[in-house]
C-alpha cells in the first residue's frame, strides 16, 4: 500500500476549504480511497461551513476562502 498527500476542497455556500487529505492505493479494486479519517475530516469541514462556523473550520482545515462574484 502506498499514500500519496493530496488537497481536497471542500465548498458550501460562499466558502471553500482547503484540507490536506492522504490517498490511499492498493493493487486491485477500487483506488486510489481516502481513510476513514479522512473522510470524516472533510464531513466535520463541510457540517462546519455549513453551520457558519468558520473558526471550526479554519482549524480542521489549511485555508477557508470566502468566495466573491466577480462584477462583469
């Protein structure tokens, strides 16, 4: 088995958070699949975006960006 680090973003409403995430891969079958953790983290990031909390997840994830329209 190897792990590879990648990023995965996660968007609701107006943010987006950035969350440093390992990917799993095996021979065979379906890969590459993050861990459990894993999974859990980006749901506890997107359940606090959701929630307003953006303290919440700034500390589960690297970065929270707030998205602006841009005026064309």
């Amino acid at each position: 088995m190897s792990r590879r680090s990648t990023k995965r973003l996660v968007r609701e409403g107006e943010f987006v958070a950035e969350v440093d995430v390992e990917l799993l891969e095996t021979e065979g079958g379906w890969t590459p699949y993050l861990s459990l953790e894993d999974a859990y983290k980006l749901d506890d990031v997107r359940e606090a975006l959701r929630a307003g909390d953006v303290g919440r997840a700034s500390q589960l994830a690297d970065h929270v960006y707030r998205l602006t329209p841009v005026q064309v």
